[in-house]
C-alpha cells in the first residue's frame, strides 16, 4: 500500500478574520442584548440605554461594532439616529442554529422569543 502526501487545503485567512469578527459580534452579552431589543423595531442610542441600562458611550461603541459587521442599519431622522436589523431573517436563522447547536452539545438555552424563529416565514414579519 503507498502513501500518498496529500497538503492539508490552505486555510483562507481573510474568510477566517470576516468569520471571527462575526462571531466576535455575537461574543458579547451587551451586544446581544442590542439586537434583541432591535429585533423589536427601530430604537434610538437614548432608547437602548433606558432598555440596557448601559452608559450612552458604551451603547454608541457597541452599535458601531454592529454596524461595523453590518449586523444593523442606521437610519438618520433629524437630529437622531434610529438603528435597526439589518436582516433580520438571517440574525433569527442563525440565532436558531446556535439554539440548536447549544442544544445538541448538552446546553438547553434560548434567547427572547422574538428574535429567534423557528419557521422561516414567521422571521419575515414581526422580528
């Protein structure tokens, strides 16, 4: 029997930063929490802060992040700025899949109602 040298297929690292940055994004409760109140409807920073409870800078610093990995829109109004999901039926996709990953690795756990779906069609409408 011979031995053929097969090279491992070279990891694409540009893919594997975008992937890391995205997972990074998720990483963080203060940033879960903004997208679990986002999965509602538009809010402003002031809102989030009344809702999280977090100082003003903290929130502004954590929905740059978001916008940064393109995880939420903004949308200008005056003199405020109203932030929303992006996409909301991709974020309750993957909200999903991590509940059933956790699920199977022996963690129950589930984020807000709202923000995951398990029917894709029910992701459409009222995240």
């Amino acid at each position: 029997m011979t031995m053929i040298d097969v090279e491992p297929p070279r990891l694409d690292e540009e893919a594997t930063a975008v992937y890391a940055h995205l997972f990074q994004a998720l990483g963080e409760p203060a940033r879960l929490a903004v997208l679990q109140h986002l999965a509602r409807g538009e809010h402003r920073v002031r809102d989030l802060v009344d809702h999280i409870g977090l100082a003003q800078s903290t929130v502004s610093k954590h929905l740059s992040f978001l916008l940064e990995c393109r995880l939420v829109d903004v949308r200008p109004d005056g003199r405020s700025s109203w932030y929303s999901l992006s996409e909301p039926a991709a974020i309750s996709h993957l909200i999903a899949a991590a509940e059933d990953l956790l699920e199977t690795t022996g963690t129950k756990a589930e984020l807000c109602a709202h923000l995951r779906r398990r029917n894709p069609a029910d992701a459409e409408g009222d995240l």
